[in-house]
C-alpha cells in the first residue's frame, strides 16, 4: 500500500496510511524500512541476518561463561592437587 503512494515524500504516504490500517506511522515506517532492507533496497542487516547474529552473541556469550567456569574450577582443582601433595 505504502509503495504505490510513493511520490509523495515517504512520511507524507506513512502518515496518510497508517491510520487506514489502524497504527502509528512511526510503527508502520519502521515495517516499511525492515521490508526494504529485507529486499535489498535499503542498506543494512536482513531479518535472518539480524536473528542469526543475535543467536551467535548468544551462543558466544554461554561460551564465554562456560569457559570462566571451567577456568575457576581447573584452578580449584590444581590448587587441591597441590595442597594434596604437601600434606603427603
């Protein structure tokens, strides 16, 4: 809808829309500009890009405590060790 009312300045056609469809024009502008980096007209992450890039920071996030965790305790254990010789 937004596309066929494009001579008009992309605010101007936002605005005139988006009480049709009952929201704000901000919500719908911000619909309008994902649609248009989802399709390549406009720079910037994709939708799946986006997602994707969110589960990585995710998943290097669990990593990165996973890896604190296991460096506590190795050096718990390594002091154990040797606290373990010097009482033999």
């Amino acid at each position: 809808m937004v596309a066929t009312v494009r001579p008009l300045p992309a605010w101007a056609a936002v605005e005139s829309i988006a009480p049709k469809i009952g929201c704000v024009p901000q919500t719908l502008l911000g619909w309008v500009k994902r649609a248009e980096i989802d399709s390549g007209q406009r720079e910037g992450l994709s939708t799946t890009e986006r997602e994707r890039l969110k589960a990585l920071e995710r998943e290097n996030k669990e990593l990165r405590r996973a890896n604190e965790i296991l460096r506590t305790a190795s050096a718990f254990f390594a002091q154990a060790e040797l606290d373990r010789k010097l009482k033999s």
